[in-house]
C-alpha cells in the first residue's frame, strides 16, 4: 500500500522525534555513568614520603660535669693532698746547718717522717746535712737549684737542665737517694714546669696548710710569731693534708713543732710522701 505524501511526511517525523529521545536517553545515561565513576572514586592515597613522619632528632644530654680531684688541685694539676689519710710535714729551703740537724733530732725524737724539698745551692754547701736527712728515712724533694721564683716561666731545656743539676747534687751527696718529689718555689707551678718534673719522674707537690712562718712582722716577737704558726696549722690540718713550713734560717718554725708535733700525732698519722 502505498502512503501518501503527507502521511510519509509524518511517519518521518515521528521516527525522527525517536531517534532523537533515544540518543538522548543515551547521552544522559552516559552522563550519570560518568559521574558516578566519579563520585564513587576512591581518592588517591597519599604517597609514603608524604605519610612517612620524620624521626624526632635525638635529644643531646649535657656533658657530664668533671669533677677536680682535690688531690690535684693545686696550681697546674700539683698535689695538695697525700691520697691517703695520713698528713704529710714538709720543709722547705734546706738544708739549713744549724736549723736542719735541730729539726732531725726533733723528728727523730718523735718517730715522724717528713719530706725535705732542698734546694740545690745548699745541698752542694751541705751534703753531710743530706746524707743524715736520707739516714733516717725522710723522703727527698727537688726545690729547684736556686730558689728560682721564675723557672716555670723558662723555656722547658732551661727547666729541665736545672732540675737535673740540683737532683745530680743530691746524688753526689747521697749516691742511692730517691728523688720522687718537686716543688716551685713560692708554689709558682706552670704547665710546662710540672710536665718537665713529671718527664723527669717527679711528681709536682703544693700545700694544703701554710702557716706562712716565714713571714715575721715588723715588730712581733719570736713568742708571737711561734704562737701564729701553731694556731694556723692546728686551725687548717686536716686528714690527708700536705703543710709546709720551712726549716732554712726559721729557728721560730723549729720551735714551734716542738709544740706542734705531740699535739698533731694525736690527731693524725704524720706521713712521709711515700
């Protein structure tokens, strides 16, 4: 059967109309696929690098605090201890002709050992003097050869050529003697001096107690000034102490240990620096 003109021409324009909801139908369903994809997507997960939380630097701890052996407290790492409990009497200058024997026999009286710091000089003017110092058991002290003041600020040949000549006067005077000790005059330590002493196989000593019996007043009396010595070392001894005094030209300090002596042994074991 054949349509006519004006019927093909709706029959066409209704496939038309079809055609066109279907593909819209399409699109749109396309359209709500797509954003469905989208929505549902799980979103990406961070990388490693940004999750990775970085590690807490370590906390540094504080040095620990050295604690100075009092021991070695004295100038430049110099003993003002004995190490042990025993106090240790030490005279310094010697030897003394006169003063020296009267403070041997006075020690020897009483059982005590003692440390002579010499100094070279008077050791070459005396060795009978060091050789008794050495027959009773004292123990021996470098004091430089001069009483120099300054030597810890030679150079160090200078320091050690002076040492080595006081310690060759000691042994020409008392062949056997040891020499494990060594003192600045006036306590004037450095570095570089007691490094020498020590590369000579000397250990350096200072003092814990110094009555400063050397030092006499214009005017006070030879009562006075025993009476000072005694009241500052029975003031400041203490176990372990090192105490100088000096036995060159003070006839007051060898007086005064006559005093001193009984009242320190019966409180302290009098030593001698081993």
């Amino acid at each position: 059967m054949r349509l006519s003109r004006a019927k093909k021409a709706v029959l066409l324009g209704v496939v038309l109309i079809a055609v066109g909801l279907t593909g819209r139908a399409s699109a749109q369903s396309a359209e709500d696929n797509i954003g469905t994809l989208t929505a549902t997507k799980p979103a990406p997960s961070p990388s490693a690098s940004a999750t990775k939380k970085p590690k807490p630097k370590p906390v540094k701890k504080p040095a620990a605090r050295t604690v100075k052996n009092p021991r070695f407290a004295g100038p430049a790492g110099s003993h003002m201890l004995t190490g042990t409990k025993g106090v240790a009497l030490t005279f310094d200058d010697g030897p003394d002709p006169h003063e020296t024997p009267k403070l041997l026999a006075l020690l020897a009286q009483h059982k005590v050992k003692a440390t002579f710091c010499l100094v070279g000089v008077q050791v070459k003017r005396h060795p009978e003097i060091v050789r008794k110092i050495v027959a009773q058991g004292h123990t021996l002290c470098n004091h430089t050869w001069d009483h120099s003041l300054k030597i810890g600020k030679d150079p160090a040949d200078k320091i050690k050529a002076d040492l080595g000549r006081t310690n060759a006067a000691i042994h020409r005077a008392a062949p056997n003697a040891k020499i494990k000790y060594f003192r600045a005059p006036g306590g004037n330590f450095t570095p570089r001096l007691v490094g020498t002493a020590e590369q000579m196989g000397m250990t350096s000593i200072y003092w814990k107690v110094d009555p400063r019996d050397w030092s006499h007043r214009k005017g006070e009396t030879s009562a006075v000034h025993q009476a000072k010595v005694v009241k500052q070392i029975e003031k400041h001894c203490r176990p372990g102490a090192i105490v100088l005094s000096h036995d060159y030209a003070q006839p007051d300090t060898i007086a005064a240990y006559k005093k001193l002596i009984p009242w320190l042994k019966k409180r302290y074991t009098l030593i001698a620096l081993p």
